[in-house]
C-alpha cells in the first residue's frame, strides 16, 4: 500500500513538473531573442548571469525552425515586499526578460527584472529609464523573498537531508549497525564529530556544538556539490547564503563565550594596561568583523571563483574555434573542463570542511577553560597538559 | 565591491536564515540527537565488549596457568609417588634379603648348634659306651688275668716298678 502511494506521488510530481515545462516553454511566444551564446562578451555576460541568483529554474534554451528562441525550464514563484504590501506572482511573467523590458502589473505596482533583481517602477512611470552607468533612475529594488533558484536548492538540500539523517536515525532504532544508505552516511558523520568538532572544541563541550556542526558541513557540501550539476545552483557562491551561514557561526561563539573570552577580548591579562584599549579594539574587530567575513567571502570565493573557471573552461568550445578549430578547441574545452571539474568536487568537500573547521575552531576559542592556577614545575614554569597545548594551538 | 554589495541579495538572506534555523532545528531534533546518541552507546558498548573480552582472556590465561600449574603438580607427585614406590621396593627387597640372611644365619646357627650338641651327645654317649666296653673290657681283662695269684702279684710288682721309674 505504502509502495503504491509512494509510486503515485513520484508520478504526480513528474507529471506536474512536466506539465509546468511544457506550459512554460510554450507560454514564451514574443520572448527576446538572445541566440546562441557564442562571442566572448556573450560568454562573459553569460557567466556572469549564471552566477547570479535567477528567478527562474531553466535548464536550457534552444532555436527551433521558426528562428523563435525557446527556453525549457520552469518558473519559480515570486514573492516580494512592495510599497503596497506582499505581491506574489510567478516568474514567467517576466518571459525570461533581464534587463527591465517587460513590466509587470501586480498589486497596484509595476515590476521589472534587471539583471535578476526585481525593481519597483515609481509611481506614473510606464518604463525604466536608466543613466549612462546602466542604472535605474526611476525605478527602486525591492525585499525579494521569492523562491528563486538558490532557495529552491536549499530546500531541496534541506529536505534531502531531513530525508537522509533522519531515516539513518530511525535505522538505529532496530540495529546497532545501519545498512543501504546509512552506512555511507555514518561514517561521514562520524569524521565530522571525530576530526572537526571534538579536536576544536574539546571532549567536554563539543556535544551541544556538533548538531549545528553537522547541518552546516553537510548543507554546504551538498549545496556545492549540487552547484557542479547541470542544473546550475549557484547557492554558495551567492554572498546572502554565506553571509547568513557566516552569521550563524559569529552568533553561535558569541553567545556561547564565557568569561575568559571576553575578559581575553577586552580586557587582556598579562599585557600593560596602556595597550589593552588597543588590543581590546583588535580583538573586538576579529571576533566581530575578521572572522565572519573571512568565512563568508572564503566560501562565496572559492565556489563563484570554480563556476567561473569551469564556464570559461567550458567556453573554450567557442572563444578557441576560430584558432583551434571545432574539434581542437572542443577537445581541449573538455580535457581541461573535467579535470578543473574534478578538482572543483575535491574543492566542494574542502570549502564544506573549512568552513565548519574554522566555525568550530572560532567556538572552541569561544568556550575554551583557561585555568590559571596550572600546575608548576621547580623553575615556577607552567607544566603545560594536552588542554593547555589545545589552547595555545587555537 | 560595488557590483558584490549589489548583488548581495537581503531577500534571500533573509530567506537562507529562516530555512537554515528550521533545518538545524529540525535536524538536531530528528536526526543528530538520536544519531549522536545511539553512536555514543554503540562506542560504549564497543569499548564495554573490548574490555570483557579483555578481562575474559585475561581469565582463561590465568585458567590456563593454574592449570599448567596443577599439572605440573601432579605430574611431580606422580614422580615422587612412583620415586617413593621405587624406593620402598628396593627397600623390601633389600629388608627381605637382610631378613633371610639372617634367617638364614640364625637357621644355620642352630643347625650348627643342634649338630654340635648333637656331636657332643653322640661323642659323649660314645664315650660312655667305649667307657663301659672298656670297663666291660677291662673287667673280662682283668677277671682274666687276676684268675691266679700270681699273675696279680707281677702286676703289681710292674706297675710298682713303673712308679719308681717315674
């Protein structure tokens, strides 16, 4: 019974998505027509695109006989904060329009999309007018909450893995040793809580830290995994993404600081008081700025930096014809293509590791015992233990 | 800069901070705590069965030990049961020898003794028959020869004789 509802469900879902790719493919009669992406400024306006966040799911475009550009995908629902409230309308409206041409009439507002970002017309005006630097000049951005491409992946991540660990968990119920897919899983699991979250935070404390250790290692491997599939996310490359996961790790050691931290932090024991101030305003901007920074825009970085090589890389089909001819620039476009993709996927492991190294490694500073009454040798040296060498290291 | 700040997008900030803070909610809840959990006991349960197994060897070796032990005891009373019975065979036949030389001697001993009271007997019976025969002897002798004066009264002339010789 249960196979069967499970089978309808799949049907359905196919069914719908199918339904809402043709609808949408064919609902673009007058769409603009770009052409195929083949000069360099084409390719880099392309890139540059793509790394963007997009309102619309699209997985590829294509001419047919009529010379009218097609565009398979699917629209995404939009959901903005206007000057009159909540609208929400889905992104087909827009007819894959970037650059503020079609308006949208929603709410007692009008809309547009530039270069994905969805811009609010004021009042009276009927089309964008934009200055000489390409910038809107009656027209304003507005809070989107759409469910754009990057939410779209995070919720399917985010579902995955609520899929995922939660079903190795029930596993645990009924056997000491999980099987199928939970057996690929535990032992990633455990690599994280072994070599991430204990060794940073240390025995005692790495317990309460290591649920939030776990989501964000996972959340961003798969993320940046998924970004290396023809599907395009770009969802850790986007800077919000990071700048929240970032802000997560800054409120998480910050909150759970004690004492010594911010007795360390602001006011310094062991140095002369003249330049405690001064310490106490570094170490304020490290904890405060430094650090959060550092993990959001080594994150962003890295994965917009791997999409960028890989499509150029990509491109080399293309930009390189003229010199190499079709198949020398194809070929070369694919040798160095897989092996750039090979190093993204190790890359993808690495960003996901780093970041959730340096978040625990940030919180073990944060939580770290600093017992001052150590032990002491005959000369009246500290004797230094495994806790204090830990110390010392983060 | 200003291209990064304004693709940053605070919708989708916004957005990624509710989900990420439904997903660790959800996630710690459903998922790690009881994962964390249960591979915490399992570990336990691991390190528990190392250690009884530990223990477990520790005991058969010292079984093993008292065993080796015990034989060796037995196998050196077997020794010194089979030395001992060694020893109380030599002995006997040793003491049986010494019992029947003595026998043996005493035995003789009384044979000799009885034989030599025997001989004596016999010596001293025979002694008394040559004494009688010769008194018997003797007497017929004398009876004979004192049947006439005469012959008695040269006799003692003789031996009167004799005694003067002397």
């Amino acid at each position: 019974m249960k196979e069967v509802s499970r089978s309808f469900r799949t049907f359905l879902l196919l069914f719908t998505l199918c339904f809402s790719i043709q609808g949408f493919a064919s609902s673009d009669p007058e769409g603009e027509v770009e052409g195929a992406v083949s000069s360099k400024e084409e390719v880099d306006a392309y890139i540059q695109h793509h790394i963007k966040d997009s309102h619309d799911f699209h997985l590829f475009s294509y001419t047919n006989s009529e010379g009218e550009r097609k565009h398979v995908g699917f629209p995404l629902p939009v959901i903005i904060w206007s000057s009159n409230g909540l609208v929400t309308f889905m992104s087909s409206e827009f007819h894959h329009d970037d650059a503020g041409h079609v308006i949208v009439e929603k709410g007692g507002a009008k809309f547009t999309k530039i270069h994905s970002k969805i811009y609010e017309l004021e009042a009276g005006a009927s089309e964008v007018k934009f200055d000489e630097t390409h910038h809107a000049t009656n027209a304003h951005k507005v809070l989107d909450f759409s469910i754009t491409k990057s939410v779209m992946g995070i919720l399917l991540v985010g579902l995955f893995m609520l899929w995922a660990f939660s079903s190795l968990a029930k596993q645990y119920k009924s056997k000491k040793v999980p099987t199928g897919f939970g057996r690929v899983l535990e032992p990633l699991v455990i690599y994280v809580r072994d070599e991430i979250a204990k060794p940073n935070i240390g025995e005692k404390k790495y317990r309460q830290f290591t649920g939030y250790l776990l989501t964000v290692f996972f959340f961003i491997w798969i993320l940046n995994l998924l970004g290396l599939t023809p599907f395009g996310f770009n969802v850790t490359g986007q800077l919000a993404v990071t700048a929240a996961l970032a802000i997560f790790t800054l409120v998480i050691y910050t909150f759970s600081g004690n004492k010594d931290y911010w007795m360390h932090m602001l006011w310094m024991p062991g140095v002369p008081v003249l330049i405690r101030p001064v310490l106490a305003i570094i170490e304020l901007a490290g904890a405060f700025l430094i650090k959060p920074f550092s993990l959001l825009v080594r994150l962003f970085a890295n994965i917009s930096a791997g999409h960028i090589v890989v499509m150029s890389l990509i491109a080399i089909m293309f930009t390189l014809k003229d010199s190499l001819g079709v198949a020398g620039a194809t070929g070369l476009s694919l040798v160095l293509s897989f092996f750039i993709t090979l190093i993204e996927v190790l890359v993808a492991f690495l960003q996901a590791y780093i970041f959730t190294m340096l978040s625990a490694l940030f919180i073990g500073m944060a939580v770290a015992e600093h017992d001052h009454d150590h032990e002491h040798d005959s000369l009246g040296h500290d004797v230094p233990d495994a806790e204090d060498v830990r110390e010392n290291f983060i | 800069m200003e291209t990064l700040i304004n693709d940053f997008s605070p919708g989708l900030f916004v957005v990624q901070t509710i989900l990420l803070l439904g997903l660790i909610f959800l996630l710690v809840k459903f998922a790690w705590k009881p994962i964390l959990t249960s591979l915490n006991e399992r570990e336990e349960g691991i390190q528990g069965a190392l250690e009884a197994a530990d223990k477990a060897r520790k005991e058969m070796q010292n079984l093993q030990a008292d065993n080796d032990k015990l034989l060796k005891e037995a196998r050196a009373e077997r020794e010194a049961m089979l030395k001992e019975a060694r020893e109380i065979k030599e002995k006997m036949i040793a003491d049986s020898k010494e019992q029947a030389q003595i026998e043996g001697d005493k035995l003789l001993k009384q044979a000799q003794a009885a034989i030599e009271s025997e001989k004596k007997a016999a010596v001293a019976d025979i002694k008394n028959q040559v004494a009688a025969l010769s008194v018997e002897i003797a007497e017929k002798v004398l009876k004979e020869q004192l049947s006439n004066k005469d012959k008695q009264l040269k006799l003692v002339e003789d031996m009167l004789g004799d005694v003067k010789l002397n």
